[in-house]
C-alpha cells in the first residue's frame, strides 16, 4: 500500500450566511486541526504549532495567518478559528 492511499483525503469548502447585520463565511478543511491551546496562537508572528518542524519540511515560515488576521482587523472583520484537533479546522469571518 503505498503512503498516499493511506492518508485520507482533505476536503475544503465554504459556507457564507448572514446573522443579523453581519455576514458570516466558513472556511472548513479536514486535516490536522489545532489543538485548544494554540487556537488564539496561530495568528501571532512565526508562530509554528510543531517547533521540532524545520521550516523545509512543511514549507512555511509561519506569517500567513498573522497577515491575514492583521488584514481582517485594518477591515473591521472579526476572525475566528474552530477546530476538533485531529480532523477538521474552520475559519470564521464575522463582517
């Protein structure tokens, strides 16, 4: 059996709502998740939630969501993550 039919498959999607005044978009990935503890973490600068990862390994320097978290805050957008650590991560954009 070879490596890739034994890690399961990603699934990404979308959900947009509206609450009120306030739109609501999702973005859903199934995969590691993050654990409970680093939830508020992973938006700080070079944050990496597995220090023992040399950057060549996963290909990151660990800026993406702090860029996107400053973005959302310069436009009064609200951003959220929810996980089960393990299977699934979501981002949530209140605007």
């Amino acid at each position: 059996m070879s490596a890739d039919s034994e890690t399961p498959r990603a699934h990404a999607s979308e959900h947009r709502s509206q609450v009120r005044d306030k739109k609501v978009l999702k973005f859903f990935n199934t995969g590691k998740g993050v654990e409970e503890s680093e939830r508020e973490k992973i938006f700080e600068r070079f944050y990496r939630s597995d220090s023992s990862r040399a950057r060549t390994s996963t290909g990151g320097y660990g800026l993406g969501l702090s860029i996107a978290k400053t973005i959302a805050d310069a436009h009064r957008i609200k951003i959220q993550v929810e996980s089960e650590y393990g299977s699934w991560i979501c981002f949530v954009l209140t605007l």
